[in-house]
C-alpha cells in the first residue's frame, strides 16, 4: 500500500473537526450533607477457612507439577537419544 502524501494528511486534518473545549466543574458540597454525623458502621470479622475456600488451587498445582515434571523427563530423555 503505498504511503499517503502531505497534501492528502493536509487535507485530511483541515476536515477534521476539533473538539470543542471542557468546562471543569468543581462540585459544592450542599450543607445539610456536610452537617450529618458520621454513621456508625457494624464491623464484623469474618474468619476464612482458606484451605476450603482454595482448595482446588492446590490439586491445579499438583497437575501442573505432575506436567512439568514429565516434560523434563522427555526432554533428558531426548536429550540421550539424539547424540
């Protein structure tokens, strides 16, 4: 594809609308949210059991140790036979 020419980008660019300029706005906050005591939140502590939570994590692992493992052995292997 051969390469666009000056007069074609020129042109290009002249039709090309530019976009019309942002106001920013800075937001007031309105008194009566400002004036509202802070709500006092429930907190309670949850204890998690990651061994269940996760515990298909550990059998993934154990595949893709199993995987790597054979993949090592094949390439010693053929590393052998190939000299």
């Amino acid at each position: 594809m051969a390469k666009k020419s000056r007069r074609a980008r020129k042109k290009a660019r002249a039709t090309r609308p530019t976009p019309p300029a942002r106001k920013t706005l800075v937001p007031q906050p309105s008194p009566a949210i400002a004036k509202k005591p802070p709500r006092p939140e429930k907190m309670t502590k949850k204890t998690v059991d990651f061994a269940t939570e996760y515990r298909y994590v550990y059998t993934d692992l154990k595949r893709i140790a199993i995987a790597a493992a054979a993949m090592l052995a094949v390439l010693i292997i053929l590393s052998f036979v190939i000299r």
